[in-house]
C-alpha cells in the first residue's frame, strides 16, 4: 500500500523551505490573488517561480491554490495568471468555483486541478461528478467520519485528500459570513478576520445595553471557538483507505509551526507503514509531546468519530496554548561581512580577544523572539530527536560579543555543542 502525500502549508518561500527539510512531499501555496488567506504573505509571481524551482529541485511537488469564490471581475485577470502557472510548471492548482474549474480545463487543460475542501464534497456521487469534470484530486469536507470517507472512498476511482491536522472552521467547511457582516471582509474571497475567536454575549431586542452572561470568564463566551483538528493517533484507522494525501492546515501559521507538525506526521507515516503498528505505538507518547510545544488551541478528532459536541469548542477562552517560543532558525548559508568575504572563524579569530574560545563549534543564526547567554534552549532539526543545551556565547556579525539575542531577524553567531543542521529551529520553554 502505498504512503501518503504528507501535504504542508506554505503561507510564503521561508515556510515552503521549512516544510521541505522537515519531510513534506509536496506544498501547497498561493499567489497575490485567487487565493483563500490573503493575509498568509504569499507570493508574488517572481517568489512563486523561485518556490516551484525550489521544490522540483529537490523532487518534491507544490500545488498553488485558486480556490476564491469568483465574481464577473475576477475572470478578467484569472486567464493570463493560470497561463502563468502553467508557465512556471506548477503541479497543480486547487479550486472551489466550477467557474474557475471550466476555464482552467479550456485555458490550461494539462494542468492537474485538485477540488478544494471549500467545495463541500461529503459523498461519491459529488466526487465522482468532479472528476467527470476534469478533476485529479478531490479534497473532502472536514465534515465526514471515518465511515463515511471509508464508504466514499469504495465508489470512487480517483485520488482523495483529507486533513489531518490543524485549526477547524466553526461553518460548513469554511463557508462563513461572519467576518463579511461584521467587518467587511469576506471570508468566502480569503480575507477573513476570524471573529468566531472572539468573545459574544446575549442581548434581548427590547433590552438593549443589557448583557446576558453566556462567559465561563469575564471576557465573553467563546460559543463558535472550535478546538484544532489532530488525527496523529488515529493514522492506523487511516492507513487502510489508501488515501493520496493528509493535508495539514496552516498557511497562516508560523515557519516553526510548519517544521514541527511536518516532522511529527513525516516520522508517523515513515513509521506506520515501513515498521508496523508496534513501533508506531512505542513512539506515538513523544509526537503527541512535540504537537504540544507548538502553538495549537487544544486538540480534537473534528468529525472522524462522529459529529463533535461541546467537549470539541472552547468555551472559556480563545487564547492558543504556547508552552515554547521560536527564539531562532539556523540559517543555511554563511553570513557576508561588508567586503563580502565568508566570515569563517579564521575571520572572526582576528576581531575576537583571545578570551573567547574557538576550540568548539558555532552555527549562523537568525533572531526570532529574545533569548539570552546562559538560557536553556531545545534544538529541533530534521531527522533527529530535539536536545537542549546552554546558551554559552553570542556574537554579532562584526565578531563583537551579545548577552541579549533582543534585535528581530538579527544574525548572530552561536557557540554550540554539535553542528546544528539548516533550518533547525531554537526554542525555549515559556515561563
């Protein structure tokens, strides 16, 4: 039986390279328009050519999403930019609007079109329809349970994605109006502004200023503020269905939310299939640990079992759960000093006092959140377990010494026990 795509976000070029080193077969991106999360970063056309050479040098595949719900204007700029996509050789789009799907097929006819979970399919006769039109891969509704996709996926003939991880929509699979009716920016053409996450109460018509408490705390009720979707301990139930991908939400997510969730769902799946259910059982506890240390509301299996109830919302507080913090990533290239020149530790030997040892390794770093010398902080890197170590000496690009990584995106210099890996990640516990 085959393995399945693992599937990542990749909200901008940075975030597609951590999904890459993590473990991910394939991304899935947007453009500047046509796509769901205008506020993820994107990219721009040149960032998308870079992204698609990026990851068909490495054999890895990059899908980019078209999935707005279209009006008359949009088609007017739709054609010369799925030309483009073409162009730039692109794996595939992923769209919602038959519209856009009838003028992919005619503009761009060998270009895999993927259904977009937005399109709400939940049974065959729907998946088999769109792939009548065209379709390659259908996305299903989150909405489905394990019986159900197990049944939609005996009748049908083409490729299935489901997701497998991260937040989940309060409306039928993203379907909302919500953010259009309160603040003017439509959820439905990638602007939403997530106001299910914030607090209500209830009013009477005729007793208006009078507020109704509905909260478990004085900030409101969170009654929309649905957990986030976590399928990690349920693969094996997935394994038999022989599905094409699991696809993991988040392109609005951080880079080291990205690398995190990659890894765990890349070892599961490795461990799953190539050595069986008793070592993916032995090494579930410490996936479930490091799902815990990113950024996540508290988990839930979404539809899988059934339709959720109250136990899958939060209703005291819709604040995330942040036990780490991503302090920095360790870049891949060597830092330039104003000549040009690598600054090699020879280099940084000349402008150092004798005091400070060079008998030890260092990586290039990049500043994400403030960290200082003497701190504890765990090491993430592809391929191998996290490990922590002191913070025993920074320097700056000029080879002076720093106590206090404090500047954003600061590229320092880090005394460190073992080589550190590109794109491992620094983080440290949140007091």
């Amino acid at each position: 039986m085959n393995k399945p795509e693992i599937l990542a976000p990749a909200g901008n070029l940075e975030k597609l390279q951590f999904a890459l080193a993590y473990g991910a077969d394939a991304v899935y991106a947007a453009g500047s328009n046509f796509g769901l999360r205008a506020y993820a970063g994107n990219f721009t056309e040149e960032e998308l050519r870079k992204g698609v050479e990026y990851c068909h040098q490495q054999q890895k595949k990059i899908y980019i999403t078209v999935n707005i719900f279209a009006h008359e204007k949009d088609f007017s700029s739709l054609n010369p930019y799925l030309k483009y996509l073409r162009e730039i050789d692109v794996d595939g789009i992923i769209v919602s609007d038959p519209g856009v799907l009838a003028v992919a097929r005619e503009i761009v006819p060998e270009l895999p079109v993927h259904l977009s979970t937005q399109a709400n399919c939940t049974n065959s006769l729907s998946a088999n329809f769109w792939f009548s039109q065209g379709v390659k891969r259908v996305v299903l509704a989150r909405e489905l349970t394990l019986e159900e996709i197990t049944s939609l996926k005996a009748k049908v003939k083409g490729d299935l994605e489901i997701f497998v991880h991260g937040a989940m929509c309060m409306s039928y699979s993203g379907r909302c109006l919500l953010s259009n009716y309160l603040t003017g920016r439509d959820a439905n053409r990638g602007e939403c502004t997530h106001p299910c996450r914030w607090g209500y109460a209830l009013v009477e018509e005729k007793r208006p200023g009078q507020y109704f408490s509905l909260e478990e705390d004085a900030r409101g009720s969170y009654i929309f503020n649905s957990h986030d979707l976590c399928l990690l301990p349920h693969l094996p139930l997935l394994q038999g269905l022989n599905l094409a991908s699991y696809k993991i939400e988040g392109r609005m997510k951080s880079a080291y939310y990205v690398a995190s969730t990659v890894k765990v769902y890349r070892e599961a799946v490795d461990t799953l299939w190539e050595q069986g259910l008793k070592k993916f059982k032995v090494k579930l506890p410490q996936w479930l640990e490091e799902m815990d240390k990113v950024s996540h509301r508290p988990y839930s299996t979404g539809f899988l079992f059934g339709k959720p109830g109250a136990e899958a919302q939060n209703m005291e507080t819709s604040n995330y759960i942040r036990e780490y913090s991503f302090v920095a990533k360790v870049l891949e290239e060597p830092i330039k000093t104003s000549s040009s020149k690598d600054l090699t530790t020879k280099d940084l030997a000349e402008v150092l006092t004798a005091e400070q040892p060079f008998d030890t390794n260092y990586s290039w770093i990049e500043q994400r959140n403030n960290f200082r010398v003497g701190e504890e902080v765990e090491v993430l890197s592809p391929g191998e377990d996290p490990w922590t170590f002191q913070v025993s000496a920074l320097w700056d690009e000029e080879g002076n010494p720093v106590e206090v990584a404090r500047h954003p995106q600061q590229k320092l210099r880090i005394e460190v026990p073992k080589p550190l890996k590109p794109y491992s990640i620094l983080r440290k516990a949140r007091l």
